[in-house]
C-alpha cells in the first residue's frame, strides 16, 4: 500500500498510509506514512477503544496539513495500552504434560475450557470462531484426527465438501487458537496480546499442538502442506 500511494497521487489524490513496520516503509517512501508501535493486525491500536482509535486516525489525516515532504513519515506517539500486563488475569488452566497422546490432551483441554468460551461469548456478545464452518468439538476432532495422521498422505478427509483437507485444517487451526484465546479472556481482566500469546503457545496444549503439526507438514511431500504449514499455522514471533 505505501508504493501505491505514488500512483494515487499522481492522479491527484492525497494519501497516508499506517505503517506497522518502520523498515518496509522507509524503503518504500510512501508520500505520507505515520508509523504505529502497535502489533500486526491493529493499525488502529487496541480493539474495543474508540478514543485512542480516533486518535490515531486523526494523527494520520493531520499529515495531509504538513508542510514536510514530499515522502514524510511520522511516529505515532502513544503505546498500545493494551499492551501493558494485567496483573489480575489468571489463565483458565495450564496443560499438564503427561503420557497420553496429544491429540487427547487437545480434547481434554477443550472440553475444560467449554465453559468459559461459552461464557466468554455472552459477555462479548460475540465469536470469531467459525472460520472452518465446523463447532468446536468437530474441529477439535479434525485436527485431532490430523495430530495422529502426521502428514498429509494419511489425512483425514475433508469436513467440508468446499475445502481440500489442508485448507480446513488451516482453518480448523485458526478456530482452535480463537476459541483458546476467547476461553482466555473471560471475566473482568484484560490481559495483553503478549500474555494471551505465551499463555497459548507455551502452557496448553493447543498451542503444543498447532506447533506439532506445524513441524509435521514442513517434512511434508506435499508442496502446499509445506506453504500453509510455513506461513499460516504458527506466528514467526513464535516459530523456534
């Protein structure tokens, strides 16, 4: 988006672009960019706090006044508050290690956490499970399924007609992380982005998981398993 603001503007249109990593945008010197300390996938900052939004978005529009250019490129001056720790947040459980395979430690755990994802979505009023089409106990039993398979010469058949059988598992995966974190956020705290993230993929065992799958399809035969293993399963933050 920052390169492409040159072309708009030379039809005579004024543009800012959010920039979320400072390099990209240095390189490509985009007429106006305001630069954002905020994690990848909130250009605006936290979710569910309109003021602080509001001040980014002006923030942004406020370059179209400046007199530097022709390539400016601002810093947003406030961090993510969200990002501050919230020393009341207890995680609903942590993943035991144990014998049992972990396709069951999965159920196990999801079963465990039924209750405050369920409460955690009448508190919201809301869900971003449903990428997969599937209810949690069904991809919870795909990937499942896919944990004991190991790869995808041996996978399991599709649960939805429309998708090939790595695709639901991408999306199954994407479910899963979402249900685990909403289970998370349940009750009256509010912990940061980076306390959710260690809590998932280094205390349940949904996150031991994705990242056993992970590992699985990268050995793949399959050229596609390798790409949506690579790129989609688990954040780079967190690969290693």
């Amino acid at each position: 988006m920052s390169a492409l603001g040159h072309y708009i503007e030379e039809e005579g249109i004024a543009t800012v672009a959010i920039a979320l990593i400072r390099p990209q945008a240095e390189r490509t010197r985009p007429p106006r960019a305001l630069w954002v300390p905020f994690e990848l996938g909130r250009p605006f900052g936290p979710p569910n706090d309109p003021a602080f939004q509001k001040r980014v978005i002006l923030a942004a529009l406020n370059l179209l006044d400046a007199a530097a250019g022709p390539v400016l490129l601002a810093d947003f001056a406030e961090d993510d508050p969200r990002e501050a720790p919230d020393e009341r947040w207890r995680p609903p459980l942590a993943w035991q290690t144990g014998d049992g395979a972990l396709a069951d430690a999965l159920d196990a755990e999801m079963q465990a956490l039924a209750a405050a994802y369920a409460r955690s979505c009448t508190e919201r009023g809301r869900s971003t499970v449903g990428l997969s089409g599937l209810a949690p106990a069904a991809f919870g039993e795909y990937i499942g399924a896919w944990l004991r398979a190991r790869s995808s010469k041996d996978a399991p058949p599709s649960p939805v007609p429309e998708l090939s059988p790595i695709l639901a598992l991408r999306f199954a995966v994407d479910d899963l992380k979402a249900y685990t974190l909403e289970a998370a956020i349940a009750g009256g705290s509010r912990p940061s982005s980076r306390q959710l993230g260690d809590w998932l993929w280094t205390h349940t065992a949904a996150g031991a998981a994705i990242r056993a799958l992970r590992q699985s399809l990268l050995d793949d035969a399959d050229e596609r398993a390798k790409l949506i293993a690579g790129m989609f399963l688990v954040p780079a933050l967190r690969v290693g």
